[in-house]
C-alpha cells in the first residue's frame, strides 16, 4: 500500500502535470535534488580534458554548482524538467540551404522562459507555495543527466535527451523549486546495439564516448569563429546554419511529435540563395532578429555562405 506521502507526492506531480500540459509541454518529469553521480562528473571532466567542447570554455566553469545544484538555489529541494518539442510542422525546399530545426522559430530561450515562470507562478497559485529557479541554459546545470534522473528518457548516443514517445527534436528547461518532488516514472529504453548517428555523420563528430565539438557542424556553424576547415567545410553540403543529421536517422524520431508552440519563421522556412548572397547588415536584421541565429553573427553567416556556396555551385 502506498505511503500517505507518496500519494501526496503522485497528487502534486500529477497536479503539475496537468497544468504544464495545459500550457503546451510535451513531457514533464521530477527528480529530487541531490549531488550529481561521481561517474557523471568524471565521464564530464574526462570529456573536457580531452578538449572534445572546442572553444566553448564557459563548459568548464562552476563545477562545483554543476555537481552541487543546491549552490544555485539552496532552498532546491527537486526540480522539474519540461521538454517541449521543436519539430516544425512545415519543412524548407530540399535545395534550400539547410536551417537546423531548433532555429526555424522564435528565440527558444524566450519562449522557455515564459513558460518556465507562467508555470512557477501556477503552482504557487494553484498547487503550492515554493521558491523556485528557472533555468533555460542559463546556468551551469547538467539538465540532461537531470532529465535521465526524472525518468522521462536517456540519453542517446547523438548526445540528446529522447523522449521515447516525443523525441528528441527537444528545447529543454527546468524549474528548480523547493517543493519536495519525486520521481514517478522510470525509462527503460536505450540505443541498444543502434549505432545509426555514429554512421550518418557527415564529419565523424560522434562516437560511443561522445561528441566531438571540434568536428561538428552544429559547434562550427554556430558557436566557432574565425573559418572552417576547408577538409569539414567541404562535407557539410546544403548545411548552412547547424546540422540534425544524427537527429534525422535516429529510429526514435521517425514519428516526432510536432510543435506546437514552435512555429517557423516564413523568411526562414523560404530562405534562398539569394538571401545569402545579399547578406549585409540589414538583410541579416530582417532575417535573424528575433530567432535563435543572432547566435552567429554577420562575420559567421558571411563565412556559413561563403561555405554554403562553395558545395552548392550554381
Ligand atoms: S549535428 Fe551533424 S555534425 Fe554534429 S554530430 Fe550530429 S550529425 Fe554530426
Ligand atoms: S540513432 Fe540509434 S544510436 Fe543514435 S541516438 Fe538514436 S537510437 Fe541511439
């Protein structure tokens, strides 16, 4: 027989659900907070030690609060996470240079975020006072180990939280609070002998112990300065903003849930040749601003182009 507080518990987890759900969310998990696993930080650190995060050194900064999530709220007692799924419902032309998914709509840091406190402000209104934290990779916080700990899915060799029935076409974002949570649902799902990410690399970025940032295309179209390796650059085809190849064969997205918050942008969904090609200042605030692109900037873009046109003669 249940406990009366695990009956408490399941009430309140199911009361969240209800009004997260409500508001446009795909999957909602909890997990009470604690230290993160030694393994986890050591699989981390080992990680960085061998250089594979590039230049995106913020990665090895505030280890202590990635191991100690209680440094960043310490009244956190569990935290909620939120997966919402991005997967446009409309596609771009074939011969259109390719946007990843995730970039086709709205700056998702912005739309998370105001859900993350539309739904802060509903429990403490509806289900129960707290204290809380959104987060939307806005702190050093390991939310996919997270997510894996809420039992809402894994993680897949392609580095991304699947969510067997959604996904993994996922913005993720979190709730630190201090209500006492606990998990009410387990994963058994795994990559099992799959291996279909590592073999559809365009640049043999991915292998069984993880991304190589240095590598792939996401991380030099997006996060790298400066050029592209010409030996990379020539493999990524109509790749002009980001890659979801290892994304797109992935068994677990044959039928991805579809977005229902995410809507495309019309000037990204028709991109062209054209728009590159006339790439200046301007042209790059009428297509960029308001999306998650501004990520890379004019000098970027010019150089994604430059690339974009060199495997895509006329
Ligand atoms: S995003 Fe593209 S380049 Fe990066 S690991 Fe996946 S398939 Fe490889
Ligand atoms: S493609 Fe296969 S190996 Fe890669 S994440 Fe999906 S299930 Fe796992």
């Amino acid at each position: 027989m249940k406990s009366l507080n695990s009956q408490i518990n399941s009430q309140i987890n199911s009361q969240i659900r209800t009004i997260a759900m409500e508001m446009g969310v795909d999957a909602v998990g909890f997990a009470p907070i604690a230290q993160v696993a030694d393994s986890e930080i050591a699989r981390y650190k080992n990680w960085l030690s061998h250089g594979n995060h590039a230049s995106m050194s913020y990665l090895e900064r505030y280890m202590e609060q990635r191991q100690h999530p209680q440094l960043l709220l310490p009244q956190a007692s569990s935290v909620i996470i939120l997966a919402v799924s991005y997967y446009p419902p409309q596609r771009q032309d074939a011969t259109a240079p390719k946007v990843a998914k995730y970039a086709l709509g709205r700056d998702y840091h912005k739309v998370m975020k105001r859900l993350l406190l539309g739904l802060a402000d509903r429990i403490h209104s509806e289900v129960a006072p707290h204290t809380y934290r959104a987060m939307v990779d806005t702190a050093p916080f390991l939310e996919r180990y997270w997510a894996e700990q809420s039992g809402i899915g894994f993680i897949g060799h392609h580095r991304n939280l699947i969510v067997p029935e959604v996904g993994s076409f996922l913005f993720l974002g979190e709730l630190l609070t201090s209500l006492r949570l606990e998990s009410d649902q387990s994963c058994s799902h795994s990559c099992h002998d799959c291996q279909r990410c590592l073999k559809a690399c365009p640049t043999g970025a991915l292998t069984e112990e993880g991304l190589n940032a240095h590598r792939c295309i996401n991380y030099l179209t997006i996060e790298h300065r400066g050029a592209i390796p010409s030996e990379l650059a020539q493999r990524f085809g109509r790749r002009f903003y980001g890659c979801d190849t290892c994304q797109d064969v992935c068994p677990y997205n044959q039928s991805p849930k579809p977005a229902s918050l995410f809507t495309p942008f019309p000037q990204l969904l028709h991109l062209d040749r054209k728009d590159l090609e006339e790439l200046d200042e301007k042209h790059y605030a009428t297509l960029f601003y308001g999306t998650a692109m501004t990520r890379a900037k004019l000098p970027e873009m010019q150089r994604n182009t430059e690339v974009y046109l060199s495997n895509n003669p006329e």
